[in-house]
C-alpha cells in the first residue's frame, strides 16, 4: 500500500511539474472565478443594507399648531398606526424637538443665538410617520388632511418631500433589481 502512494504520489508530481505553466493558469482562473463570485456576493449583500438603510431615513412629519392638547396628538397617533400603509410613527413633543434642535446645530453660533434672542421654545409638536412603501405616503398625507385634527395640523411635510421620496425610492428599487 506504501508503494501505491508513492507511485500516485510521484506520478502527480511528475505530472504537475512537466505541465506546469497549464497548472498555472489553471490556478489562476480558479482563484479570479472564487474572487469575483465572492465579490459580488459581498456587493449585493452591500447594496441590500444601503437600500434598507435610505428607506428607513426616509419619513413625513405633521406639525401642529401650538394649542393642541398631547392627548389630541397622541390619539391622532394610535390612528394612524392602525393604517396598514404606515411601518412607524414616532411622536416628537416640543421639549425634545428642541434638544434635537440644540444638539445638531450647537457648533452653529449664529443660530443658537437666535435661539436664546426668542426665548421661548418656538418648535411645534409633530409626528414622524414612515410607510412601507413610496406610493404610500400620499395616501398617509391624504388621511391626515382629512382626519378629525386637519384644523389642528400646521403643515405636512409630503409636498416638499415627495420628489425626494420618489427618486430615493426610484433609486433603491433599481438598484435592488440590479443586485
């Protein structure tokens, strides 16, 4: 048995070493194949989690007028949960949008400045409202238009967002067929 191995041993050293520039590049092909295989794989593993990750940045806000009460808000909220369009929506009270406020433009002195020149907190109560899909945030907007507090609601952000939503969307919906 130990000479069988030798001889097959021998056999394929003889072998590789008479055709070794074949060998070479047959190594060669095999090592560029396992790369781009694995780079692409990466690559779409890649492209799935940035797709996933503008969709999740992406959202509507309602703003509300200064004398709605929270449980007005926080009722509108539950509502709006209920919609099978809507993936979340994330309540933002006056005190928290203004540290929000505070924290991302605290290196910008002109603008605090003019924060402490108002001295009162003049940010409003809103709701940030993400959905599954694009398409969906129009039907979203059109429930709160006309929804019970539609006298209540300063603004909807949707008009000045909805090209951006639709070429983010655009965007990621063609890059996801592409991976």
């Amino acid at each position: 048995m130990l000479v069988s191995f030798r001889r097959i041993v021998r056999a394929g050293w003889t072998a590789f070493s008479r055709s070794s520039l074949l060998n070479i590049a047959t190594i060669f092909v095999l090592v560029i194949t396992i790369s781009l295989v694995t780079s692409l794989f990466f690559l779409n593993k890649s492209v799935n989690y940035l797709s996933d990750f503008i969709r999740d940045r992406v959202d509507i806000s309602v703003y509300f007028n200064e004398d709605v009460s929270e449980e007005d808000v926080l009722a509108l909220k539950q509502e709006i949960e209920q919609l099978p369009e809507v993936k979340d929506v994330k309540y933002v009270s006056k005190e928290k949008a203004l540290r929000e406020f505070s924290e991302k433009y605290k290196h910008n002195k002109d603008i605090m400045e003019s924060l402490n020149v108002v001295g009162s907190n003049p940010l409003l109560v809103s709701l940030n409202v993400r959905s599954w899909e694009a398409d969906q945030y129009s039907n979203i907007s059109n429930f709160l238009i006309n929804s019970k507090l539609k006298d209540s609601i300063n603004e909807i952000d949707y008009q000045q967002k909805e090209p951006i939503i639709q070429k983010l969307f655009s965007v990621t919906s063609s890059i996801n067929k592409f991976g």
